[in-house]
C-alpha cells in the first residue's frame, strides 16, 4: 500500500499587502482585486486549502482595513474551500464586521455552496445571485 | 511521511486524487476525498503534531472499484473525538475553527479513530 510523499506545491503568500497574485496551477489561490468606491470585488481562483488559508486570511484583513465598507467574494473560479479556507472568510468577516462592514458571497460553485450549507456558515454569510445585487444591497 | 508543516501535505493528496480518478469515482466523490483528507492531514499537523518538525503524519490508501480507504497517523499523544463541540451550534457559528471532524463524518461513509486519537481510517463507497 503506497504512502504519501512528503513534498509541498501549495502557495503560502507573505500577505503583506501586495493584493494581486498570479494562480498558476488550480490548485494554488488567485486575488483578483477591483475597487468600487468603498466596495471591493475579490475574485477568487483555485484552491482554499490548508496551504492557501493564511494567505488568504492575511488579504482579506488587509482590505477589511483599507476604508471598505463591503467586500464581495466572487467565488465563481473557487473549486475547493476547506475549513481552514473557511477560517480565514471567519476571520475576515469579524475583521470588517468590527469596522461596521460586511462580506458577501457571489457565485459559489455548487460543491462550495454545499460546503456552506453542511456547516451552517450560509446563516452567516449572505449569497447573492448576482454582483449588482452584493454591491447594491 | 509527511512533516507537520501545512502545505506539505499537497504531494500525497495529489497521489491520492490520482489514484481516485483512475477509478473513475463521480466527481461529488472525488471532492469529498479531497475535503476529508484534508481537514484529517490539518488536524494531524496542527492538532497532533503541533507543528513539530521533528514528527511526520503517515497516510495510506487503497484505492478500488469498490471503495476508497484512507488512514492518516500522527505522532502525537491523541485526543478523544467525541468531546469536540458541534461547530453547527449557533454558539460556535464564528469559530474560525472547529470543523474539521464534522466535514470529515459529514462526507465520507465511515470515519473511524483508533483508541489513542492519533489515526483515523476514513471509507468512501463507490455508489
């Protein structure tokens, strides 16, 4: 029975406010950043994993506190969310939530709403069917 | 071997994944592997291991036209599953963390700990 080897692909960024990241491979996370007014579109690609979570814990809380009132997670390129990627929007969410702003989901893939739905956090963080309704609402 | 570092553990996931697609499993099977692979190798590695660099996680896997079969071992002292709070409670809703267990018994078919709490055996049928 073969065993696991021991070799690490997962992108861990250094989150220090660099807000773009190339994804290379889909298994790797991708920012995309686009600032409307005091909104903030992010979309999100590939993989939030245990490798990715911090990275992504650390990008969110850097424009939670950039003067933004709302940050819409386009999750329609997001294949897999863990619960340590789910940490990281929790971690988010109570970041800008203590600024008086809010997160908002669009798009999620059927396998990531599931995710949602199976822990309860689709009673926390609001689905929109569109991006004109999350940044109109 | 894999070592307590979080993203180590992609390599044997990858192995896995492979393995699980070679054998044609649906995709909703596929994702479901995936997921409770990794909350067990998170756990492992934070809640086992404690990051220590100096203990690895071993995972195993056997892979059919029936089934898979994967067990994950950590070197750490173990815990008991039974006494970890439900994260669906509204009181632990905005726990960062917590979830783990509870994906792993949510999406595979059985989940199974050994005595000390150090390894689980976690099945997912071919339906």
């Amino acid at each position: 029975m073969p065993c696991g080897e021991a070799r690490s692909q997962a992108v861990c960024g250094e989150g220090t406010g660099t807000l773009a990241v190339a994804s290379k491979s889909a298994n790797q996370l991708g920012l995309d950043v686009q600032r409307t007014g005091t909104a903030v579109v992010v979309r999100v690609r590939g993989s939030a994993g245990m490798g990715e979570a911090g990275y992504l814990k650390d990008q969110l809380e850097y424009l939670a506190e950039s003067d933004v009132r709302v940050i819409v997670l386009d999750l329609a390129d997001l294949s897999f969310i863990s619960s340590a990627g789910l940490g990281a929007l929790l971690s988010a969410r109570a970041r800008i939530g203590s600024l008086g702003g809010q997160i908002r989901l669009v798009h999620p893939q059927p396998f990531v709403r599931q995710i949602l739905e199976v822990t309860h956090l689709n009673q926390l963080f609001v689905i929109f069917p569109n991006l004109d309704d999350a940044l109109g609402a | 071997m894999i070592p307590s570092r979080l993203g180590a553990a992609q390599g044997a996931e990858n192995k896995l994944l492979e393995e699980v697609a070679r054998h044609a499993y649906s995709e909703a099977s596929a994702f479901a592997v995936k997921l409770a692979v990794e909350e067990a190798l998170n756990n492992a590695i934070k809640h086992g291991n404690r990051f220590d660099s100096s203990k690895t996680i071993d995972l195993t896997f056997r892979v059919n036209s029936a089934e898979i079969a994967v067990t994950i071992t950590d070197q750490g002292s173990g815990f008991d599953p039974e006494v970890v709070p439900d994260p669906t409670a509204e009181e632990n809703l905005v726990k960062p963390t917590g979830r783990g267990i509870m994906l792993m018994r949510a999406y595979m078919d059985e989940v199974h700990f050994n005595d000390r709490g150090n390894q689980v055996r976690m099945v997912k049928r071919n339906t």
